[in-house]
C-alpha cells in the first residue's frame, strides 16, 4: 500500500518502543467504587523526602546508545509513500484535540490482586514514591485517571528534548484527568525535576485559577534518581529504561509511542504530544464500556494468532438462518498487535475478505478495510451490519485476512446483535468497483449501472470504501494529500457525495485520535489524508439513496471521482519523489427490509 516519510531510529532505540496502542483488554465494565481521597501533599522544596541512599548503590542497567542522526527507514518493500513534497508550516504548538469532561460518573475499582506486570498491557502493582512535598501513593490517585512517567537522562539528545519543551503547551490541550509524573535517571535528580517544577509553575501562572489549582495537584516530581526507585516503577525502569512510559485507564502499563511529529518541519521532540496517549486512553475506556454494555454472539477467527501476507483463512461457522434473521448488526473487532517493530513498520492496507460459498478458493469480496499503523498496535471496532447481507443463510464460510505482507499477533472477532433498527440488510450486489489511477482516464471506467429494487425493500444504500493513494508525482499531491471528492447520482436526481477536507492537512489525522486513531506512531501519521488515517479503520461510506429511488424498475445511477469539481489532469513536478494517484474504490447496493 503506502508508506510516508522517514522513520527516526532514536525513537525506536532510544525509547525502546516496538508497540503500544489499544487493544488487547478484556475488561469488562468495571464496578463503581466510592470516592478516595486522592490530594497530593503540598509541593515544598524543604518538605522533600530523602531516601538515605547512596546513589551509587544500584547502577543503572545500560541506556540505550543515542544514535543522533535520523534513520532514512528501512528498505523499501513495495509500492512506497515517502510522505509529501512540503508538509507545510512549521509545528508551532499542540491543536486542542477536545477535552473529555473533567470527571467520571464512575470510578474504576482498584485491582489488588493481580497478577502484575513490567510490560506491555500487564496490570501495574500498587506503589508509593517520594515526591517534593512528601510521598506519592498510586492506590490512593486511582480511579478515573491515566498516569504517564517522564525520565531525564542527560547526554540523550530525545530526552533532553522533551525536557526542554514547553510543559504548558501540554497542560493546555491536555485532557485533565491524568497525572504527570517527573523523574531523572541522573544523580542530579533533585535539581532536574526542581528545575521542571520552576518551568511548570511559571506555566500555571498565566492559566485561570481553576486549571492552576487543578494543574498543581496533578503534576508531581520525584527528587531521588530514578533508577533507585522502589517496587513497580522502579522495576519497570530497570526492566526496560524507557524514557516515557503510561498506566492507562485499565491500569495497565503501556508504552508511549514517539513523542515527534516527523511530518513537521520542526522534528524536535515535545511533550505536548502526550496528551494524544491520554486521548486514546480515555477513548479505549468509553469504548470497553459500550461493549461492555451488549451482550452480542461472538464468532472469534483469530485469537492471538501469528499472520502475515495475504492468505490467511480461517473457516467459521454462522448461526443458522433463522437464528441470522434476528440480527440487525454486525460488528467487526481487530487488534493488530505489532510484537516486534521490524515486522510492521508501514501504513498499509489490511482488508477482511469474504471467500465464495460455492468456490471457498476465490475470496475477493471485501469487508473490512483497515490501514496499519507505523509500528504500534491497533485496535478497532468497526460497525459493518451491511455484510449481514452476504451471512443471512448462516452455516460455515471461509474468510482470508490480509496484512499486506507484515506481521502480527492478531486476535480477530465477529460480533453479531440485534440494536432494534426495525430493519435488516438482506440484498447486497457489487457497484462501482476497482483500483484505478487518478488521471483524466479515471471516469472512463464507470459506465451507468442499473438495478432493480426487490419488493418491500424499506432503505437503499450505497455502501463500500473509497481511499486515495500515491503523491509526490504532482502538483497537488494526489490522490492520497487532496480532497478527491466522488460523486454517486440516482435516476438524474440528486447526488451523493464523498469528500475529504482534511487531506493534506498537517494534523488532519491527529484530530481523529479521539475517534480511534493511533497517536504517536513512528511516521507521518498526523497528516491528512483522502479518506484514511494510519492507524484507524476505514469507515466504509454509506449514502441513504432511498428516496432518490423512482416507481418502477430499473433504476440508474452512475458515479465519477473529481478534484475541485473536474476530471482530474495530474501536473507533473519537476523532481518526482512519490507514486501516481490511485484509488481504491470498492462500493456496493444494499437493500434493507
């Protein structure tokens, strides 16, 4: 598929990040809890804990060696995105994403049991830590927050970074229920996090009262070198020297993905891409609690299972016909789960297709679209009720998975219910379909179609995935950083219309990270695209046709993709540097009754 822009090897090797995302909980909606006192203790420089120890007790474990020059990325395995010609202004600060509200109506219960963890997605143990002012209790904080850690190490060109970013350019987008917490891997601890707390406190003084007082009893500083912490940070930080890490709303330890946006001309590292980690943990929480909320069939095809490349087929057997007849929906739920980075570092296409029932070795019906992220995992619920139509007989079909040739631990999921829609899809017929260039010849592959509506049909749609692919061959940058727009039209009535304003964008994906997106990858991620976000399912387009449907039988429609209202005339740049334009357009009819 694609693949955009270089790849800084010091956020994989200095961050010791290969994956880290939503996905993978099997949570189920968590029991309400009482409030807990949860104040910090006043932040005073002479209240400060001192552990008594020699520093020189416990030797860090080895830091990474910082590599300093970026990585161009590795070798180039197919059909490359090298990102676009000019990623425009500079990263002059976060764009406010949205703030959840500040509390919760209910409180997760703390898990006191285990079993615990030092690693991706295992459950972080209870802990005290010493902070200015007093100790820190992480029991007696829990409830509706995530928690991130930030480590200085001197001499790490990532690290010093992050700390010399501005803290209040992360305080003002982020959303507040999460603490920040401060250490340093150096001896110098004290005087490293005194001299963030001066940062941060000059920050609080030009926030409202509110935000300030809110601020200040959320954001702590450990003044002992963070190596000689004690129980589980400590442990985690010995296991695995990360410079950023997370416990998410779950209380699982997650890691942080890479805390630069690469498609900015400013690539310095900054703290306020944090939030992106908060936003994505609060969106998997509201997430696990609708789910939690249905009491749907689940039909599992994968279940931590190694895939890779096109052809993984997995048979599952449907409920009977009868039994199929009482669903109105379908949900499909992937996670990608990236176990080693080299193994999945690329945007590409994955796709869920469904194998002919007569011929189970031709398996071209697509549905499900996703697009991988850069090296992290992913995981996404995606609303598919319309390929009910394809199931409603029931009994054993044959499915293929495709990953576009990278590999994961997949765990792969049919979820089937009944959401009283009052209607099911029960007809669905092929329509505009095809994978062709962008250019002035684009059209001339759709002729008008004709249908008939069967009787006692209560909604027609057009239904199906369009995505533009390929850049840096012309001005515009087509058709992956343009707005393509497409164009369905019924019985010479009105038309249906496909857009993509926020292709081109510097943080049109980035926007979209509390709607699903993979925050942090270690690509261009945030950039806008036509009609895809690395890192985030492809929302299938869906256009109610119905009352654009004439007495009698055939019907007409017809489609065309355009740009700015006209066939597309690609205009060569002088140095290309990317692929030609390309979409990938796949609808369908579906007839609901």
């Amino acid at each position: 598929m694609t693949r955009c822009a270089t790849i800084v090897s010091f956020l994989v090797l200095t961050l010791g990040l290969a994956c880290g995302s939503d996905g993978g909980s099997t949570e189920t909606n968590p029991a309400d809890v009482p409030d807990t006192a949860a104040a910090d203790v006043p932040e005073t420089v002479e209240d400060t804990a001192d552990t008594g120890k020699d520093p020189t007790d416990m030797g860090p474990p080895d830091l990474p060696e910082d590599p300093g020059a970026v990585d161009p990325g590795p070798q180039d395995p197919g059909s490359v995105d090298m990102g676009p010609v000019d990623t425009g202004p500079q990263d002059m600060g976060p764009v406010d994403t949205g703030k959840p509200p500040l509390s919760c109506e209910h409180k997760t219960a703390f898990d006191a049991v285990g079993p615990y963890g030092l690693t991706q997605y295992e459950k972080a143990a209870d802990f005290t830590m010493p902070v200015l002012g007093g100790q820190w209790n992480f029991q007696e904080n829990w409830g509706c927050d995530s928690f991130i850690f930030i480590s200085y190490a001197n001499g790490y060109e990532y690290s010093e970074g992050l700390w010399t970013s501005n803290p209040k350019w992360l305080l003002d987008v982020s959303p507040k229920n999460v603490h920040y917490i401060f250490m340093s891997f150096e001896t110098s601890a004290k005087s490293d996090v005194m001299a963030m707390r001066d940062k941060v406190e000059s920050g609080l003084k030009n926030m409202s009262p509110e935000d300030a007082a809110h601020w200040a009893s959320h954001v702590h500083y450990v003044p002992v070198q963070a190596w000689n912490l004690e129980g589980w940070v400590g442990d985690v930080l010995k296991n695995q020297g990360f410079f950023t890490f997370s416990i998410d709303r779950f209380q699982r330890m997650r890691e942080t993905g890479g805390l630069v946006n690469i498609a900015a001309i400013n690539q310095s590292p900054q703290l306020y891409h944090l939030e992106n980690e908060v936003l994505q943990f609060n969106f998997e929480w509201d997430r696990e609690k609708a789910l939690a909320a249905e009491s749907p069939t689940v039909l599992t095809l994968f279940d931590g299972a190694a895939t890779q490349g096109g052809n993984n087929k997995v048979e599952v057997t449907f409920p009977d016909a009868a039994t199929m007849a009482g669903f109105d929906s379908l949900d499909i739920d992937l996670l990608m789960d990236c176990k080693d980075y080299d193994t999945c570092p690329w945007d590409y296409i994955a796709a869920l297709y469904l194998c002919d029932k007569d011929d189970p070795e031709q398996c071209g019906t697509e549905i499900a679209r996703w697009i991988t992220t850069y090296g992290r995992d992913g995981r996404w619920v995606t609303d598919l009720s319309q390929v009910l139509a394809y199931l409603q007989d029931g009994g054993t079909r044959i499915l293929r998975f495709d990953s576009s040739g990278q590999g994961y631990t997949t765990t792969l999921k049919i979820r089937l219910q009944n959401r009283g829609k009052g209607m099911r899809p029960t007809g669905i017929q092929p329509l505009f379909q095809g994978n062709h260039g962008f250019n002035l010849d684009y059209n001339g592959h759709f002729e008008p179609l004709q249908f008939d509506t069967p009787e006692g049909v209560k909604k027609v749609e057009v239904f199906g995935w369009i995505t533009g692919h390929g850049f840096g061959n012309d001005q515009a940058n087509c058709a992956e950083f343009c707005n393509h727009t497409h164009h369905f039209q019924v019985n010479g009535g009105q038309e249906y219309v496909k857009d993509h304003p926020v292709a081109g964008t510097l943080n049109g994906c980035k926007e979209q990270v509390v709607e699903g997106v993979v925050p942090n990858q270690h690509g261009t991620w945030s950039l806008g695209r036509g009609g895809w976000c690395p890192g985030l399912d492809v929302k299938p387009f869906v256009a109610d046709i119905s009352q654009s449907m004439v007495s009698g039988n055939p019907q007409t429609i017809t489609y065309k993709g355009l740009f700015k209202g006209k066939d597309y005339d690609p205009q060569p740049v002088a140095e290309p540097n990317g692929f030609a334009g390309n979409i990938h357009l796949n609808t369908f009819l579906v007839f609901w009754e």
